[in-house]
C-alpha cells in the first residue's frame, strides 16, 4: 500500500476511533477472539485499534458488532468542533427547504 502522509486531524480522529474500539473491545473478547468475528487476522485489529489504515469495510464491521455505529458519529463530531465547529448530525437536520411559489 502506498505511504500516504494523513492530516494530523486525520491522524486524531483515526487514534480516537481505534481507541473506542479497543475500549469497547476489551470488554467482552480477545484481539483473537474478535478478529475471527469480523473475519480478519488479529493484526489487523492490532491496526485498527492504533489507527492505522485499514479497510473501511473492517472499520464499519468492526462498529456493528461492538455496537459502536452511533458513537462513531458522536466521535467525529467532538473531533470536528475541536477543528472547526462543524457538526454533521446538526447540518443533515437543518437543511435549508427553498420553497417555490412562483406562479
């Protein structure tokens, strides 16, 4: 795979995400145990929980089964106020409806 330098806001977001998995995680499995769930090497989610690059797919997988969906959204929202204010909950309920009444 070719070394791609990350943002250090990417960087942030990706630790704090494998961070929350691994919290998560080492209530109730092994790095081994769980890594047979999501049908990946348990280096894998070694890379996952330091937040390394790994696969979306394994990333989403990795979420649901630890039931961790929602909190990924809470996450990136925390992360993006620290950056910038931004808060994508808040911007997907608050569009803008253009109503047309010209006749």
């Amino acid at each position: 795979m070719e070394d791609v330098k990350r943002s250090e806001q990417a960087l942030k977001i990706a630790q704090r995400i494998g961070d929350l998995i691994r919290q998560h995680r080492t209530l109730h499995y092994t790095q081994s145990t769980f890594a047979k769930m999501i049908g990946v090497s348990r280096s894998t989610v070694q890379k996952l929980e330091q937040g390394e690059v790994v696969k979306s797919d394994i990333l989403f997988e990795a979420l649901v089964v630890l039931k961790l969906q929602g909190s990924l959204l809470d996450e990136i929202n925390e992360l993006a106020a620290d950056v910038g204010g931004y808060n994508a909950r808040q911007r997907k309920t608050n569009k803008t409806q253009v109503i047309n009444d010209d006749f």
